[in-house]
C-alpha cells in the first residue's frame, strides 16, 4: 500500500500510540473473556489489564461489547482509500492484495488472540452476531469502494462484479489465514497471501501438482 | 448434473415424498419461528403445521434446534458425489457450477423463507452458531472433496487450493443469490449464477462496462 503511505507520510507517534492503545485494550478484553466469559468482565477489568482508564476506554469504543469484536474500522477506512487513489493501471484485485497485505503484517503475532475470539464468540453468540453484522457491514462497504473505482454512477445499484470481488476477496483472506496457521512456521504468510491471489487471478484452475504441502 | 441423476436415475417417489416433507417441516418451523421465536416454537406446533405427526418429526430432525436451520445435508452428499463421478476431463469449478445450480432450481420459491430464517438467527443467536458451524463443516467436506478429486493422498493435510476452490465457490453462490434477490424478476436466476462462475474462471477480470445492472 506505498501509493497510501507516501500520500500520508508515516502514521506520527501519536496516531501509532493510539492504534497500539486499542490493540492493547481489545486483547486485554478477549483474554479476559476467554477465561471468564464476555458477560462477566467489566470495563473496568478490561482498562485496568490494558493500564488506562475506564474513561479512556470509551475514546476507543462505544459500548462494553465492541471490544471484543476486534474489527478495527479504520482498517477498511485505509482499503478503501487505496481503491480510491492507487493508480488506474494497477487492476483492482492487485490493489487490494497489496492493501490488505500491509494491514495482516501481524497476524503471525495476532494468530493467538484470534484463535481466543472464536471462542469468546462461540461462547457468547450475541457477541458474533454483532461481529457478523460489522463484517457484512465492511462487505458491503468494500464492494461499492470497488464499483466507485471502477466508475459506476452515483445511485447505481453494486452490480455483481463488484461484490463478488469483495466476496470472493474476503473469503480468500481467510481461507489463507487458516491455511497458513496450518502450516507456521514453515512457510511465511506473505507467500500464502500471494499464492491466494495469484490463484484468483489465474482464474482458478488447479495447480499442477495437488496443492497439499 | 446430469451424470449423478443418469447415474442413479430420477429420484424414485418415496423419495421425493421423503424430501417434500423435511421441505413442509423446515418452512413450518422457520415461518413459526419468524412469529414466535425459535425457543417458543413447539415441535408439536411445527409438526402439526406441516400435517404430520411429532414421531415423524423426529424422523426427519435430530433435534428442535435441527428444523430452523434449513441445512440440508444430502445436498453436501449430492455436490460431493458429483466431484467423484463427473468426468476427469470437467474442470471441477464447472462441476460445482453445475451441481450447485441443480441444488437452487427452487432458489426463486424459498426466496422468503430464506429471508424469513435470517430474522430467525437474528433473534436467536444459538441458532445461527448452530447454522455457521453447519455451514463451516460442510465448507470443510467440500474441500476434502475437491482436495480428492484433485488427486490428494490419503492423509495428506488439504491444501491451499482445494479449500479456496470451497470458499470461493461459496462465497460465490452466496453473492449470485442476493444479486439475483434484488434484480428479480429483471432475471434468471441461471443467468446470474452462471455469470458468476464465469468471472471467477476469467480471472475476476473487471467486465468491460461497469457491471451495474
């Protein structure tokens, strides 16, 4: 994603401090939750793990239940920006393979707090029905971000081209995520990740020798 | 599909008598639910709605919980044995195509209900934990079918592309499905689906003309 961060510059301290302080509380939340389930740990729990205030808390989400969710909005803020300003020539699943590539950098080090939410939500299913409410939510969001960079008319329905990208994109993600836990730490993700899309561009036809390492 | 139904020839009467009834019980259950809730929904009442007895009902469903889900394992075990059967020479995304669109002739007529069963999980969120662990383990069958079909190993861990083949089909009919929901009666619903596909196996190549109809 250079064409975003050589527009914006480097995010400062101060934008990185607070992206690291909602980290800190979201993990904090779901370990908590994973061992006392999500009902029972309080706001207060969650800050004093994370070392801020409960009033700090709430600079960062809006209700007790969002910490959990672990979906960070400005992530799908900053994909879509890249569908708005990479250049024309560079085609769209291009660009949002590059895109999402920058954001999953951690997901080595994340891999562990994911595998915990899973469990918080099986245990507490209102907890996934929001989380499943925000994720259609990006869906859609990322599929009219595809239909703009392709030039569809403002009030035009998402055709299906474009929601199918974000889709298909979207379960291409995962399916790489899981894969790639499977097989740490003997191939690096970013090589899973590539090897995802490439299969997505080359038009899914199968690879020349079964595809079981 | 025609070379599963050549194969085991028109589904004899019983069973079709068989299948229409798990149909009237499943519908039964999701339009009481709809009204009701899930957890005030009686399996006498939904039995009773679909003219059959409680023995019956359990003939049909293991559980309560079992009829609003509206997951129909012999449609897994159908697209599965078409991996198997259908000739080497077929690539396996136009396998899947093709029994999958044989499994949503009736995709036009349970339109509602289906709408119905997502206000269903809606309010009853053990519900759509059930359902989505229902829908990942079938993910999970298909992949170790294509996986198979591909030529896998026994024992061999299935690979990246047998379970992106899985997701993206999925993804894939999921999106054909609400495309077609909100252009309907515009069009066939064959139309959309076959579209679909074809973008997948050109390489998800944006359309010449923004895809906005």
């Amino acid at each position: 994603m250079q064409y975003v961060k050589s527009k914006d510059g480097v995010p400062g301290l101060r934008e990185r401090k607070k992206q690291a302080t909602k980290v800190a509380l979201s993990e904090a939340a779901v370990r908590l939750a994973a061992e006392h389930g999500a009902e029972n740990v309080t706001v207060e729990a969650i800050s004093s793990a994370a070392g801020v205030s409960p009033r700090t808390f709430f600079n960062y989400f809006e209700s007790h239940d969002d910490a959990f969710l672990m979906i960070d909005a400005e992530v799908g803020q900053r994909i879509r920006r890249a569908l708005r300003e990479a250049p024309a020539e560079i085609p769209v699943l291009e660009v949002l393979r590059d895109a999402f590539l920058a954001e999953l950098t951690d997901v080595a080090e994340r891999h562990e707090v994911w595998s915990l939410r899973a469990k918080v939500f099986q245990r507490s299913p209102y907890l996934l029905v929001r989380g499943l409410g925000a994720h259609m939510a990006e869906e859609r969001e990322l599929a009219q971000a595809v239909a703009d960079r392709l030039g569809s008319a403002a009030g035009d329905r998402v055709g299906l081209y474009p929601r199918l990208v974000a889709s298909v994109a979207t379960a291409a993600i995962r399916t790489s995520i899981e894969d790639w836990c499977e097989r740490t730490p003997d191939v690096e993700f970013a090589e899973v990740f590539r090897a995802t899309f490439a299969h997505l561009t080359s038009g899914m036809t199968p690879p020349d020798t079964p595809d079981t390492r």
